[in-house]
C-alpha cells in the first residue's frame, strides 16, 4: 500500500510537467489505489459504509461463485467415502476385485476420462482405506497424482500429502481426513479457477464407483446396502442437473450424460414415503435429531436394472 | 522505459488486488474448515470433498438440496469472514419444512445434525443483513466417524 502512496505522491507533485503527458500514469494509479482499498477491505465490518462507497468484489470473484449453480441451485453429492463406510457397517467384506486397476490410469487421454477416473479412483482410495488396507490405498495414489497432475490439480495432491499419507498410513482416521482434504482443495481450486466441469466430473466418477460398489454388495443379498441404493435416487437428480449445466461436449461425454438420464429413469421406480416428526434441538450440545421417517421401496427387477446400467456407466469411464 | 516500469509495477500491484481478493475466499473456507473439527471428542468430520461457496449480496440467499443418510450424523459449518455470526443458514425437509434455523441459535457458525432415517434437505444459506451486507459465504458438510 505504501509503495501506492508514494508512487501518487510523485505523480501529483511532478504537475510541473505537462498534465496530459501523466494523466495515463494518474488515472492507473487511482484505480489501483481504489481497488486496493476495496481488495484489503476483505473483512469488513457490518456494514461500513466508508468514503469509497459500500464494498464491490471484483467481477472475477462474482463470476466464479457461480460455479455448479443453477437457477440459484448448488448441487450437492454425497461422498463416496461415506459410501464405502456405509457398506462397510453393512458387514460386507473387502473385494479388491471391485477396484478399477491402477494401471488403467495410464490409458486415459481425454479430459473426461481422466476427471471421470479421478472420481474413481478416489472413492477406490476410499474403500480400500476404510477396509485397512494400507498397502492398496498407498498404491492408489500414483494413479490419483497422475491424473491429479493431468486435470491441473496436483497441487492438492502434492508431495507434503504423500509424507503425510505414509507417516500416517497406519491411522485410518488421518487418512480419511487427507483424502478428503485432498478432494476438497482441488474441487475448490476447479471451481475458483472456472473449471467446474473438471469438478463435476470428478464428483461423477466418485459418485458411479461408490454405486457400483453398493450394486455388488447389494446382488450378494444384502438388504441394507440395497436400500442405501434406492436412497441416491435425488442425489442422482442432482448430478444429472449438474452435468447439463456444464458447458462442455465430446461424444464421451454426450454418451455418459445419456446413460446417467437412462439410469434417472430407472430410479424413478424406487418409490419413497416420507412423513415429517419433529426435530429435536439440543443447544449446548449444538446437535439437533432430526426424527422424520422416509421408506424407499425398490424391487429386486429394478435393483437388477440400475446395476446393469451402473455396470455399463462405469465401463464408459474406466474402459 | 521509466514509464513501462511503472506500468509493470501497476499491473503487478492489480493482479495482487485480484488475488488478495481470492485469498480472501480461500481463507473463509480454511475458518469453515476449521469448523469442521470444533469441539469433537472421540470422533471427526470427514468432509464431503466439496467447498459450497457464493457471492451474496443484501438479501440473496443460495440454496442447495443435499441426502442425509439415516444412522449418520452430519455436521454444517458456514463462514463469511472472522466473525462467527455472519451467515444465517436454514435446513428444510422435502415439503419445506423448517427443521433448523441456525438463526435461533445465535448463528452459530456450525452445527450437528443426527439423522434417523435417511433424509432429502434444502439448506439455504444467506448474510445475516444486520451483520454483513455482501460478501463470499461458504458452506461446508462433513460426515462424522468415530475415532478407533
């Protein structure tokens, strides 16, 4: 700021000179001085209206909140992790069959292949560390960094992350939270820099190979893990919402947008009664219970469609 | 040459405008982030992996629709800046019902929520116009698991 003061300084006492020869020079400066100002107001107190007027965010800032909005809707997708510790609870027991394999990673070339797959292979990530197995989970981050690397987000999954992730690697709980941290650095980084379509993406791929885990768990009989299934039935509204609003093309992406609305239209069969009961608030415990009941219905002949189509939705991205 | 030299300076100066302008969104996310793990004993919030940010102004509010698995507990953590009460945020059920208001609790910067049974919800988020006119609001969910 004090480098600003005393460039206007020097200007407006060179007046000597003829006005027309500094007036670029004046007019640059005030506004670097005035935008300054507003930058460094970041943290304005309620409402001050001081002598520049009220506080203004530069458009870019504006522009990118924007990101995944629609109509004034932000898209909200459960994370595969959650998945993972669901069907865990459920009492099903690891398969390292379900995983896509880490050499695939070098097969992708498309951006929608390789945003797609990061997806993936988080939420791979996520299962076999849930399942404690460090050895898997440890391997899965070569191909997380490469494709981290290829979306423009390696900086989430830097080297600092892999000492955190193998000084840690016996802690479940750490890991979880690196993961996690990771995901949220570089889906923040997508969104800020007008890449949300890389950001949605990747919250697809996440989202298709935590179903495609739940479909089999699920074919083996296991009945919490099928009602889990038909609970995704909004969130998948939402990521279908959220894939028409990204402005992007490409036959890859067409082809997976399409079998997602194929995939709507199967869960529209899941049936839902919902019935409200009051919550219940505790305040020192800054906890409320929300108490309302909701029962998905799902037919085995649906159950056995949706994991067709999840099947095939999954072997778009990974083939 | 002189005046190139200025006029790099100046470009320099703006683009730090610029980026100390986007810090300041990011450092709203790391005050919600630290939200996230506020006073948990035998437990954590994983977060969901998503940063819900938007520029609001006077009355805007922004909302978005989210599943709350049943048997889970959820935590939601707002920020607009180093004040705790900036952000009013408000959760609805399917048929708009109000089941919380962080606004009857001092807007308090977060909250938890235990979900019986799993749940569609609208949470909407706005700037408590008496604390703050404008500015970036990010919201934040984590999913809490119990610490081996």
């Amino acid at each position: 700021m004090s480098v600003i003061f005393y460039y206007l300084r020097r200007l407006f006492k060179a007046n000597k000179k003829p006005f027309m020869k500094h007036r670029f020079e004046q007019i640059m400066l005030s506004t670097v001085l005035v935008l300054t100002l507003l930058g460094s107001c970041e943290e304005p107190e309620p409402i001050v209206e001081g002598p520049l007027g009220p506080v203004r965010v530069p458009v870019e800032i504006i522009e990118n909140s924007k990101q995944f909005d629609l109509n004034g809707q932000i898209f909200s997708i459960p994370s595969p992790v959650q998945t993972a510790i669901l069907i865990k609870e459920s009492g099903a027991d690891f398969n390292e069959g379900l995983l896509n394999p880490k050499e695939q990673a070098d097969e992708y070339s498309t951006m929608f292949q390789k945003a797609t797959n990061l997806g993936v292979y988080g939420a791979d990530l996520g299962y076999a560390t849930i399942y404690e197995n460090t050895n898997i989970s440890l391997d899965y981050l070569t191909p997380v960094r490469k494709l981290a690397s290829e979306v423009g987000v390696e900086n989430a999954f830097n080297e600092d992350l892999i000492e955190r992730f193998s000084a840690n690697s016996t802690n479940q709980d750490s890991i979880l939270v690196f993961i996690s941290e990771a995901y949220q650095s570089a889906d923040n980084y997508l969104k800020t820099n007008d890449k949300s379509y890389q950001a949605g993406l990747i919250l697809a791929g996440g989202w298709i190979e935590a179903l495609h885990f739940s479909c089999m768990v699920a074919k083996n009989g296991n009945e919490d893990v099928k009602f889990r299934i038909g609970e995704q039935k909004s969130t998948l509204k939402s990521l279908v919402a959220l894939l028409h609003s990204l402005d992007v093309n490409g036959d890859d992406y067409e082809e997976f947008v399409i079998g997602m609305e194929e995939l709507y239209a199967s869960f529209d069969q899941v049936s839902s009664t919902y019935t409200y009961r009051e919550p219940l608030t505790y305040p020192g415990d800054k906890l409320t219970v929300i108490n309302s009941t909701n029962e998905v219905d799902i037919s085995d002949e649906v159950l056995e469609i949706i994991s067709v189509q999840v099947a095939d939705l999954r072997e778009l991205i990974i083939q | 040459m002189k005046l190139s030299a200025k006029i790099i300076s100046i470009a320099l100066l703006f683009s730090g405008v610029v980026s100390n302008a986007q810090v300041t969104c990011d450092s709203i996310a790391g005050i919600a982030g630290n939200y996230l793990n506020k006073g948990t004993e035998n437990s954590i919030y994983i977060s969901d992996g998503q940063v819900y940010r938007a520029f609001l102004q006077d009355d805007e509010s922004a909302e978005f629709s989210t599943t709350f698995f049943g048997g889970s507990t959820y935590r939601i953590a707002v920020s607009a800046g180093q004040r705790e009460d900036y952000v009013i945020f408000d959760v609805l059920d399917e048929q708009d019902m109000l089941l919380f208001t962080n606004a009857d609790q001092g807007n308090a910067p977060y909250w938890d929520f235990k979900v019986t049974n799993t749940i569609q919800c609208k949470v909407q988020t706005r700037l408590d116009p008496n604390k703050k006119s404008s500015g970036c609001a990010i919201l934040l969910i984590g999913f809490e698991k119990k610490t081996n």
